[in-house]
C-alpha cells in the first residue's frame, strides 16, 4: 500500500474515533483523559489491525495522531481565557445582612413589632 493510502486510513480512524466518541462522552472529556483515551486508543488500534504490517502501521501511525491532536487541542485551550464564575449570592439575606425571615412578609400578623 501507498503511504498516502496508509496516513488517509489514519487520519479517518482518529476522525471517526474523535466524533464518535464526543458523542458519547463529550469532547471536553475527551480533552481532560488525553492520556488514557490515547492509550486505550492505540491498544484498541493495534488489536483492531494486527494481522498485517500495513494494518499494524495504520494503528500506530493513527495513536501519534490522536496523541498529537489531544496534545494541541489541550494547549489551544490552556490560552483561551475561561470565564470567572461568581459566587452565588445568599439569597436568605438582604442588602444590609439582615436575615430575610425576620422580615415582614414573613412573619405572622401577631408578630410585627
């Protein structure tokens, strides 16, 4: 086989594996267990094409794509600002720190002093 028919069926079975598997447990999971999807993606290649040097080569060639690929993807998105998320406030206390079921509305008639 030509190396541009082998490089072709790499670069399909890391395609394949990335939208599949995004589907399942989503992208930024993927991106998060870079190491362990590489692995678990290379194993799983070499069993998939043993048989055969070229199938063996396909598997190889396909796992230092996908390492390569999660590698970048992770470094683009280490540079990407992510936004800051506000503490909630606590909505059982008003503006001046007062207890909110101390309040009228929440009190009965008998109570209000």
């Amino acid at each position: 086989m030509s190396m541009a028919i082998i490089i072709s069926m790499a670069t399909v079975s890391v395609a394949a594996f990335i939208v599949t598997a995004s589907r399942i447990k989503g992208f930024q999971w993927l991106v998060k267990h870079a190491t362990i999807v590489d692995i678990v993606f290379t194993i799983g290649g070499v069993i998939l094409f043993a048989g055969t040097v070229t199938g063996m080569l396909i598997a190889v060639l396909s796992g230092l794509m996908m390492a390569l690929f999660l590698t970048i993807v992770k470094k683009v998105q280490a540079l990407v600002p992510t936004k800051t998320v506000k503490e909630p406030i606590d909505d059982e206390h008003d503006a001046d720190g007062n207890w909110i079921y101390n309040q009228p509305p929440y009190l009965y008639p008998g109570e209000l002093k």
